[in-house]
C-alpha cells in the first residue's frame, strides 16, 4: 500500500520520498514548516490531464500514447517549457498497449519533446502514476536531474486480447512448420475450443478474487448498508457536477479528438436520484451483495501530466510551484481481507512522520474505486477495536470531517483511468489547498496486490499541510460472458498522503 501526503504552497512546493509515503505542505506564519536541513526541496510545479471519459465513447479510436502525448502537450502549452529543459519522463500504465510498451517514450517523442530525454514506463496498478511521481522524486532527491515530467494514462476502450494458450502454442509452431505436412497436421488439431480469447486479468493472481467481490465483502464485514453506498455515491456525483460547473477543475484540458469534436469535461459526472440507483441489481454478489454499477468506479479513458522539479531550477526558471513534495511511503497488506484498507493502515504512518493529527488536516483526497471500500475505511479509522486488534495501536486512527473530503467529487463521479489518477489526486489536493486556504492535505490511494502510497509536500509562502489519503483502486470491469454482468478486475490497495506547503 502507498500513501501520499501533500501540502499546497501560493509560491512554491516540496517533496521526500521514502517506500510509498507521499507528503506535501505549504509554509505559512500559523503553523510549523516540514522542511528538513540539508534535504533538497522538490516542488509540484503544474499538473494537467486530459478530460477523463468512459470507455467506449469520444476516444474509442485512439491509441494510449495519444492521450498520454495530449497529456504532455497540454503541460508543455500550460507552463510554456521548452521542450529540451527537462531531464526525464515518466509515465505510468496498467493495461499496456502491445504496440507502444514504453508509452512513454512513444508519447513523448509526439509530443515534441527532445528524442535526447529518456523515458520509462512503470506499473503498479492503481498507483502507477504515484510511482512515476516518485520515482521522479528520487531522481531529483539523488541529483541525477533538476525536471523530471511524470504522468500517467489508460485506455480501456481497447484492452489487449490474447488467443488462449493452447492456440498460441500452435500458432508459434505453425510458424516454425518446415513442410505441408507440418502445417497441415497442426491445423488440424485446433479445436473450438482453442478459440476462446483470454482477457486481461479480472481477479487478483494470488487470490483469483475480484475488486468487485473484494469490496462486497469488506462492506459486508463492516457493515456498510446498500443505502450508506448510494448515498455516498449519489455526494460524489453531485460535488463532481458543482465542481464542473463552478470551473473549479482547472487541470482538465481541451482535447481535439482527431476527426471529432474537441472534448472540454469529463463525460462520467451523471448526478442520479437514490430511488434510480436503488432500481439497479448487485453486479459481483447476487443476489445479496450491495456494490452496483452505480456505487462503483466505471471504466475510464483519460491520461495526466505533471511537472516536478527541485525549487532552485523551478524558480531559476521563474515558475511559482503549487507545491512542496516533503515525503512518501509505500506499504502493502494482506491481499484477500485487507485490500482495500490501504488508507486505514497509511494514515497514521505519514501524519506521525510528519508530527501531525487528523485534526491538522484541511484537505483530504481519497480514491473512490468503490463506495463500500470508503465507508468501510472510514469505519475502520473511527474503531479503536480494529486499531487494537489489527494494526496494534492503542487507539483508532479518527476519521477525516466530511466537510474536508473529496470536495470536488472523486474516482466514483470524475472517472478512473486506472494508470492517470494519482497525478489527478496531487494536483487536485493542490487546487483545493489554494482555493480553501488550507495548510494540510492527504491523498490515500489503494491498489491491486494490497498496496498503499502515501506522500507528504509543503508550500514555501505559508505552510500548508494537506494529508490526501487516497484509496486508488483500480477498477477493471469487463462484460462477463456467462452472465453479462459488469465484473471487477484491478485491485491495488494504495494509500497516498500528500502534504501541500
């Protein structure tokens, strides 16, 4: 698991990376400032993405790397960097293209920027661009680069999908057939059911349990109720909708869609009513379970960008960070009856290397891979029982005010590209510390395989610490043959806190 903890800063940001535990936080005069002597600052200069669509609409005919290179075009054209003023790329994916394994690379050379910069692609399910931001931190922490661009992009409108093995293996060997003989007995032994395709993984390896059934049981176990999910989903649509319209999601970029209409919002924000949400039926328990399509995070096509640098290049550059990145920490948990419960486990783990309480926090940022998931860490966080019993603290971790969460809805309205939404959480804690005058926030994120992220950054004008716990779940959901029923895949339980100076 990985949390990530940031904090917004009016001039400029900082960030310390440590196994994923991210950090952010912004100077002022009212509270203490989290940086350290002799630690380099790192800042969060800019963040963008594309707008983040449902799968299968405007950007069905496209490739990945398109809108990861619509991703860094957007960050080139927002900042005005020159294309050859940074050191490294980073981009994070789950799904990849067969084509374009190192989107990366790809995106970046369509984008304009120098072919002398290299670029890597990372994976780590549902926080695979917390990673890449990361990653980006160490490099500026070590000194190997002064910019470093990271983001990350998913394309779920077209997956990769495998013949079975059974066919593999005789399409391999039909290619090393010497004679028509060979080639004719090799046709001959495909059977029917040689044809049957494999689609990317729905379930967890280790567990061969998905997301969906994961987060029906973990409601079930704290007792989250179907209504408590509708409810909490029905909030994040709404505050999602209120967001939009009031222009408050300022990283979202227009996108010319070759041979379609340019895309200007998210198409997923769709506020219901609890009486047509109640209408619809379990999608992975039936007929008992309480998680359905509409309490759940829907397959998503989008892409995210973000700009980090160390303070001295950023200012020498003459840029005003949004950000200090202070600190992070990955952390993992038992990935059948604990994976989605990153963000219980990451909280105490940055706010206490931080030397802060929940109460310090001003904004929080989780991901919403699925209501019941929310509840059920936030159940988790208010039990002093659980925190006894299975974290071995002598009280409960405490619980964020609704009032300071996900104020501008989340994964559950605003979409979840699977390998984009961790770069979306930092940079949404950093609108939101700036537009509420907070001084904390946390992002927490989970991810499949049990894994959490946290990190912590601070603002170098007033100090602002923004504890993000972010739950990045990553959810895969494909049409089940057997029952055309929608079915989870993605698990990855990471926690990001992120603290915003």
């Amino acid at each position: 698991m990985a949390s990530m903890l940031l904090k917004s800063m009016r001039t400029c940001s900082s960030l310390i990376v440590s196994p994923y535990f991210f950090f952010l936080s912004v100077q002022t005069k009212s509270k203490k400032t989290l940086a350290r002597p002799g630690v380099k600052n790192i800042v969060l200069v800019e963040g963008v993405r594309t707008p983040f669509l449902m799968s299968g609409t405007t950007y069905a005919d496209l490739m990945p790397h398109d809108l990861a290179r619509a991703a860094l075009q957007g960050l080139l054209h927002k900042t005005g960097l020159p294309k050859d003023a940074v050191d490294y790329i980073i981009y994070g994916t789950v799904i990849q293209e067969v084509k374009t394994s190192n989107v990366a690379r790809e995106a970046a050379l369509g984008a304009g920027f120098s072919d002398k910069i290299p670029a890597h692609t990372v994976t780590m399910a549902c926080i695979s661009s917390n990673q890449a931001m990361t990653s980006a931190v160490g490099l500026i922490a070590a000194g190997q680069c002064d910019a470093v661009v990271a983001g990350g992009v998913e394309f779920m409108s077209d997956v990769p999908i495998r013949h079975s093995r059974k066919m593999r293996k005789t399409m391999l060997s039909l290619n090393k057939a010497k004679t028509l003989g060979q080639r004719l007995s090799l046709i001959g032994s495909i059977r029917l059911a040689h044809l049957s395709p494999e689609l990317p993984a729905v379930a967890e390896f280790s567990t061969a349990e998905t997301m969906g059934h994961s987060a029906d049981r973990l409601a079930a176990a704290f007792g989250v109720s179907r209504l408590e999910q509708d409810e909490f989903a029905l909030r994040s649509h709404s505050l999602a909708k209120k967001a939009q319209d009031d222009s408050l999601l300022q990283d979202v970029i227009a996108f010319k869609v070759p041979g379609r209409d340019i895309v200007f919002k998210d198409n997923g924000i769709r506020p219901s009513s609890m009486q047509q949400m109640a209408k619809l039926k379990p999608a992975f328990i039936k007929p008992h379970g309480t998680v359905t399509a509409a309490n759940s995070s829907f397959l998503t096509d989008g892409a995210s960008a973000v700009l980090i640098m160390s303070e001295e290049k950023a200012l020498a550059m003459g840029y005003k960070p949004k950000a200090y990145l202070r600190d992070f920490v990955y952390v993992s948990q038992d990935p059948k009856d604990q994976l989605l419960l990153g963000p219980t486990y990451a909280s105490p783990k940055v706010l206490e290397r931080a030397g802060l309480s929940m109460s310090d926090i001003d904004v929080f940022e989780f991901h919403e891979a699925f209501a019941g998931q929310i509840m059920a860490n936030l159940k988790a966080m208010d039990s002093d029982w659980f925190a006894q019993t299975y974290m071995g603290r002598k009280s409960k971790v405490g619980t964020p005010p609704m009032e300071k969460f996900n104020l501008w809805g989340g994964s559950l309205s605003l979409g979840h590209p699977f390998g984009a939404t961790g770069c979306r959480l930092v940079t949404t804690v950093a609108h939101r510390l700036k537009k509420e005058g907070g001084q904390y926030g946390l992002v927490a994120a989970c991810a499949a395989g049990g894994q959490v992220n946290q990190r912590r950054d601070i603002h170098p004008s007033s100090w602002k610490l923004i504890k993000f716990e972010r739950f990045v779940v990553k959810l895969l959901a494909w049409q089940d043959n057997s029952n055309n029923n929608i079915t989870a895949t993605d698990s990855v339980g990471k926690s990001l806190l992120v603290l915003l100076l």
